[in-house]
C-alpha cells in the first residue's frame, strides 16, 4: 500500500467534504473566470484620494475597462487571467480588485507622488 502523502490526505477531505467524488473533482478542476467588472469608489486612504470606476472599452493591456486615480493621477491597472488585478505600481503583488490595488499602490508609494505613465 503506498504511503499517504499531503496530496492525498487533502484530495481524501476534499472528497468527504464534497460529498461525492464527482463533486469535489469538478470543484478541484474548475477555473473561474473574470467576475464582471467592479463597482465604483472614491475614498480616501491613508490622506490620498483614491477613485476608480468602469469605463468604456478594453483599456490597454486587458484593463478591463477600468480606471483607477490617486489625487487626479491615472494609475495603470491592468486584470489578470485569474480576475486579480495588478498597477505599475505593485506590478508583482496581485489584488483581488481595483480597489485593493489602488490601496497596494498608495502604501508603495509611501507618500511620494504617483507620476503619470505614459501607456501607448
């Protein structure tokens, strides 16, 4: 018999979880995908203003017709396959919305002013 490892252990769970193993196969191997584009926010965090909101069209690089602004500035967002979102800001820190990404943003920036980029 062969020795149980993690995997198996938590595919066992999984499974009793479920309830059935045709369940819990088909929760194991789906993929959701892109949830519709958030809502509108216009907050202030950490004394900056951050706002976002839908816009019309793809955006550049799959942005999801979004924007995102700190004080006035556009803050290049772009979504990912996974429905995460990631600024040019915190490129390699992926949020789970634009509104998280923004806050990502202002901590990185810690103070300093975003500049515009130039997206072509």
């Amino acid at each position: 018999m062969p020795e149980l490892s993690r995997r198996r252990a938590l595919t066992a769970a999984a499974v009793l979880a479920a309830g059935s193993p045709p369940a819990a196969a088909q929760a194991a191997d789906r993929h959701p995908g892109p949830s519709p584009s958030p809502d509108s926010f216009d907050e202030v965090y950490q004394g900056r203003r951050i706002q976002g909101r839908p816009t019309a069209g793809g955006g550049h690089h799959h942005g999801g017709g979004y924007a995102v602004h700190i004080d006035g500035v556009e803050l290049h967002v772009m979504r990912n396959a996974d429905g995460t979102w990631i600024s040019v800001v915190s490129h390699y820190d992926p949020a789970p919305t634009p509104r998280a990404a923004a806050r990502a943003a202002v901590d990185e920036l810690q103070g300093a002013r975003l500049v515009p980029f130039p997206a072509n």
